[in-house]
C-alpha cells in the first residue's frame, strides 16, 4: 500500500512530526523556499500585468526533484509548511512543481497547525483543507515589490555611491529611522536644571526622601540653575516641616497579553541582549520540536512568527487549571482574559505560548541548551501571567509643608501579588546616562526630553514610607540639591527599533529580524555597546534616497503599503492593483533620479601615515570585512595596512586587528591570521 508523503520546511519538523504520523507517511523537508525569482534578470513582465518568473533555487533543485519523485507514487500529499504567508508561498510552489509532473491535483491537500503535538497535528490530518490563493498573492505582491525597488534603485547606488550596494522598501525605511534619531541627539542642546529632595524623618521609622514639588506661590516648582537653589536652600533652612495631607489608594497594575513576535524579540534583548536573529533561531527550534526525555520530539510553543494576542480557548483552560492547582482559586479572575490585537494583526494565528503549561521550565531544562530555557522560561513565565488576575498595589502619598514650599513622598506596597507571583515585568536599568532612569531599549518617538525626573520618579515609589499622622512635624535630616541636565533621545536598540517598526507599521513579524540584519551587513548602521549608529555610508545613501525618493522611504507610505498588502491576503483588494498603483510613480521618478543625481564623492580620511611604496598619503578605507589604510594612489599603488588598535595578540604577540565576518559582525583578530587563529567577539585588553 503506498504512503502518503508529508512535506515541511525543515530536518527538525520531519523529525518531530514523524513520531506523530507513523509509518504510513514519509515525510521530507524543502529546506525552506524552492522557488524565486531569478539572480540574473528583474524576473517582472511589467508590461504584462506584472507576471513573475519564479525559478527553482539552484541549490534545491536536488531536494525539488526527490519531493517530485515521492509524489508521484504517494496516496496523498500533505503540504505541511508554516501557517503565515511564507509557508503558504512554499507550499504553492510545491504544488506547482508537482502539478506540472501529471499528478493528480486531487491529491494534494494543504495542512495548517500552530503547535507541533501530537493532538494538534492529528486534527489538522484529519481535515485538510486547500492552499489559501488569497494569502500566496499577497506573499507573491511583496516579493515583486521588494524586488522591483531592489533590483531598480541598487543599481542607481552602485553607480553614484559605490558598487554593492543594496536599497530595499523596508530596509531603507529602518535606515532613515535610525539617521532621523542621530540628527536628533546631533542637535539636542542640553538645559540645566535643579532639584532639591529632603530627607525627613517622623516619629515612627523609617527615615524617608521628599522631593520639593511646589514654590510658595502654588505653582510647579521650576528651579533653572545653581543660583536659584541656593536661594531656595536659604528659605528652607530652619524649617518646619509640617505633614499637611495623606493620600491612599489603591491601583491595579494588569499582566502583558502574552507574547506576539514584536514583543518577545523586545524582552529577550532586553533581559538577555539576545539580538532579534538569535532570538528567533531559539524559538524556531523550540516550535519545531526538541526531544523531551521519554516523550521523545515534541514543539514547545506555538509558531513564533505572528502578531496575534488570542489565545486558543483549550490553552486558556489548562492554565486556569494550572493556576487553580499550583496557586489558588484567588489567583484566577473571573473568566479567561480576554487581549486586544492590533488592527492588522492575523486573528487566525495565536500568541506564542507554551504548546503545554505543565511542562514547567525547570522539569525540562536537562533537555535543553542555555539560551531555550531562558526563552523558554520567558514564554511560559509571561503567558501564565497572562492568565491571572491584576496585583493590587496601594500608593501612599504624603504632602509636607515647610515655610509654603510643598514636598511630596510617594510609596507603593503591594498588596495583592496577583500575576506578579509568577512573572517579573521589572527590567533592571542600564547605566545610560546620570540620572538617566530608563532602561537600555528606551526610545522616544514623541518627541519628550529625557531627564533625571524618571529616577527620581522611580525612586520615591520604590521607597517605604513610615506612619505619619496628619499635622505631626518631621525632623529634617537633610536637604539635597542636584544639578540634572535634560538629555536627546536614546539611540535605538533592536529591541527598540524593533518596537518603531511594529508601532509604525513598518513590516510584519517575519521581517523584524532579517531588515535588522541586513542593515548591518550593507554597513548602513553599526551596533556600539548595543545602540544602532548610522555609518557615513549610511548617511550618505539616506540622504541620497531622501532627496531623490522621498515616498519610497516615507514611513507612512511604506505602512500604507503594509495594509494593503494585509488587505490583498484578506481577499479585499487586487495584487496586481497594489503592484501597479506603487510601480508607475516610482518608475517616474527613478527616470528622472538617473540624469539628474551626481556621483557622490565621499571624503577620505587620512591616517596621518605615508604609503611606504609610493610616498603617497594613506587613508582610510572601509572594505568587506571592516576598515583598513590604503595608499591614496590606488589604482597605480594597491598598498595596504590593518588598523592597529594598540592591542597585542594574546596568543602570538602580533597586532589585534578589527574584522567582519561576512555578514556584517565585528569580531577581533590577530594581524598574523593565518598563522595564528586568536579571533574575540569582545574587544581584548593588553596584559601588564
């Protein structure tokens, strides 16, 4: 009796999903996409109804014509790839493949899951359904605009710029974002001003800090310079300070929905500076399966890439069960929560979860590496939270009177943990600046000065504040004047370039991760101490496409495009419409950008050095693997020097040189490679 063949993105679904189905299935991989449009040529009948010419990639044409071989005998095939548009474009391209073989089209059938267990996946073998022609034209309307900007406008680059490099409908966008924030902080012009705190004590302990909140007059104390506190300090000495008024109250503080793609890539830079690369490859491997003990292969969460708060009604139950067992009934609100997507996100996708709330993290960290327990903790930890009631928090504030000045004291206590008993929110600071209170992915798309205000802010609420009646006078203990200065907006992080995008509108889940790579692999941006600076390259080519293709990298525009295609997927609108629409104006426009942009010369930097071949000045140059002198007479001199950073090899002596791999990353290694191998991802420090 013949099999039914299975067909998946990857060795570790096979693997995974292989336990499920048994031996009457034989199940393969794609590894990935087997179909694109083609290197050499644009690929685009424009002129005909912008008809593409997908071809299989020439490293899978050996897996392609396994796949095609197996069907021809198999009783069925189940096209088992991703439930997002990517997966529905790879299995369409399957489908064609085996279609134009003579197979019988009947019996082709296309499975979705969210989660790779063994019920999930049994369900969804027991009512195939169809490819989704709605959601491949949508995938198939943005791989032709990608490819209509890509392959149009680099060309344009390599010749006023510099040969190799790249512009892109998204990508370009991110670039401008990050140069935008530069100019920013380029222009910022830092205002001085003070604050005076006091530290007061009453009758009961303990001792607590006050912060001058309003002058004599009523109004928001504003002290702008030394001088002025001074004269305030003057006013204060010898005070009585008075408590004037008490306030209580209670808040409640609700739980994050669980995870969508955004906003675990945000939290795991943030907690463990994963970069949103690393973080995605995690969570590839804990859907697709890793081997648990006994149990043997099975998906830990569901799939990763989605922009969806729901959570299936079966989850919500066991953890409600889960909670109920392992926590009280008090922990439980009413009913299941229930979260708010954003506008555009796909409903038929959920939250990334556990695909179980009983595999707890610390029952199955033995199974897995470092890096998957601490996401995997992470995503079980936020999505019971999820599940559980708000903590009840009381504020107490106390009000101080000294000579009509009003202090102001504010404490929180925690009365009801709720889902703080299973979930930590608290992110600690990084050191980013005096005073700065914020932590390290803090970004500020309004606009707002940051200042010494938001510790301050944090401080008086973290404190704990004595009983203290109305009307009882307080000693002071001290008064504390400080001088703070505002502070620009912080350079972007992943995380917050990440969290711009997705409130922007600009891409989805599946893009976040590959538009921050490359970004740093064209050597538009660089990353210093986990903040994004734009290059000089990146500059240039910004303020290129700027002047010359402003709707291109228009963040409106390209979100504009973002839900259309949305709309394409969701049957509502023509691919071929949205493709038109965009290409006619921007082919205009590239028409004129060709005659009338010069060549862009861009300064070269001296080193200070004369080439010893030639006696020509040395500058300095930015070649595929990172900066390096070379003689200003190229192309009659090819003289060349690594930088030297000051730092000696510790293995052989030899000078420590900056690299980068060929993807963009910046590791040190030693001048004397390939003799000696010493290479660091951190930056090495000489031995005394």
């Amino acid at each position: 009796m013949p099999k039914s063949l299975v067909i998946v993105e990857s060795p570790a679904k096979v693997k995974t999903i292989n336990k499920f189905l048994g031996p009457d299935y034989l199940i393969k991989a794609s590894m990935g996409h087997i179909k694109d449009l083609p290197r050499t040529e644009l690929g685009i009948d424009v002129d005909n109804g912008f008809k593409p010419k997908f071809v299989v990639i020439k490293q899978r044409k050996k897996t392609v014509k396994e796949i095609v071989q197996a069907a021809k005998t198999a009783k069925y095939i189940y096209l088992a790839t991703d439930p997002d548009r990517e997966g529905e474009a790879i299995a369409f391209h399957l489908a064609t493949e085996i279609n134009s073989k003579k197979v019988d089209s009947s019996r082709v059938k296309r499975v979705t899951f969210n989660e790779i267990t063994k019920e999930v996946v049994s369900a969804a073998f027991a009512n195939p359904g169809q490819l989704d022609i709605n959601k491949i034209e949508a995938q198939q309307a943005r791989r032709i605009l990608d490819r209509l900007v890509g392959y149009k406008l680099s060309p344009l680059l390599w010749r006023k710029v510099k040969r190799g490099l790249s512009a892109g409908r998204v990508q370009s966008v991110a670039v401008r974002i990050i140069c935008e924030r530069e100019e920013e902080i380029e222009k910022f012009k830092p205002e001085e001003y003070w604050t005076i705190t006091a530290r007061l004590e009453g009758i009961n302990p303990p001792p607590f800090l006050a912060k001058l909140e309003k002058s004599p007059a009523g109004k928001k104390i504003k002290i702008e310079n030394e001088t002025e506190s001074k004269k305030i300090l003057g006013e204060l000495q010898g005070a009585t300070y008075t408590v004037v008024n008490l306030k209580k109250e209670d808040k409640k503080k609700f739980p994050s929905p669980p995870f969508i793609t955004s906003t675990m890539q945000q939290e795991a830079s943030r907690r463990f500076r994963f970069t949103t690369t690393r973080t995605m490859n995690i969570a590839q491997a804990l859907y697709e399966g890793i081997s648990v003990g006994e149990e043997g292969p099975v998906g830990l969460i569901t799939y990763m890439r989605t922009d969806s708060v729901r959570v299936a009604q079966e989850a919500q139950n066991m953890a409600r069960k889960y909670i109920r067992q392992n926590y009280g009934e008090n922990f439980l609100p009413p009913g299941p929560p229930q979260y708010k997507s954003k506008k555009s996100a796909q409903e038929a996708h959920e939250a990334i979860r556990p695909t179980s709330i009983y595999r707890e993290p610390e029952k199955i960290k033995q199974y897995l590496n470092p890096e998957q327990y601490r996401l995997y903790k992470l995503i079980w930890e936020r999505f019971l939270a999820s599940q559980m009631k708000p903590a009840t928090l009381e504020v107490r504030t106390i009000e101080i009177e000294a000579r009509q000045y009003l202090f102001r004291a504010t404490g929180t206590v925690v009365k009801d943990k709720g889902f703080m008993a299973a979930y930590d929110s608290v992110v600690p600071r990084c050191n980013v600046g005096v005073g700065s209170g914020r932590d390290c992915s803090d970004t500020n798309s309004s606009g707002r000065v940051y200042s010494a205000e938001a510790e301050e802010e944090e401080t008086k609420e973290e404190q704990q504040l004595p009983a203290v009646k109305k009307g009882e006078v307080l000693k002071l203990l001290e008064l504390i004047p400080k001088q703070n200065f505002t502070m620009p907006p912080p350079r972007y992080t992943e995380a917050s370039l990440v969290r711009i995008m997705e409130e922007k509108g600009i891409g989805r889940p599946s893009t976040y991760a590959p538009t921050i790579q490359t970004i740093q692999g064209r050597r538009y941006v660089a990353k210093e101490k986990g903040k994004f600076y734009p290059t000089e390259l990146g500059k240039i080519v910004n303020e290129l496409l700027v002047n010359n293709f402003p709707l291109i990298i228009d963040v409106k525009f390209t979100a504009d495009m973002e839900e259309e295609l949305d709309e394409v997927e969701e049957g509502k609108l023509s691919w071929i419409k949205v493709v038109g629409d965009f290409y006619q104006p921007f082919s205009e426009t590239l028409q004129e950008a060709q005659m009338k942009i010069k060549k862009v010369k861009r300064e070269e930097k001296l080193s200070g050095e004369m080439c010893p071949k030639c006696g020509s000045p040395m500058v300095e140059r930015e070649g595929r693997f990172g900066k390096f002198f070379a003689c200003s007479g190229f192309p009659k001199c090819k003289y060349t020097k690594s930088i030297s950073l000051g730092i000696k090899c510790p293995q052989c002596g030899s000078e420590v040189i900056i690299r980068r791999t060929k993807k963009g990353r910046t590791f040190y290694g030693c001048s004397n490679y390939p003799e000696c191998k010493f290479m660091s991802w951190q930056k090495p420090e000489n031995r005394d």
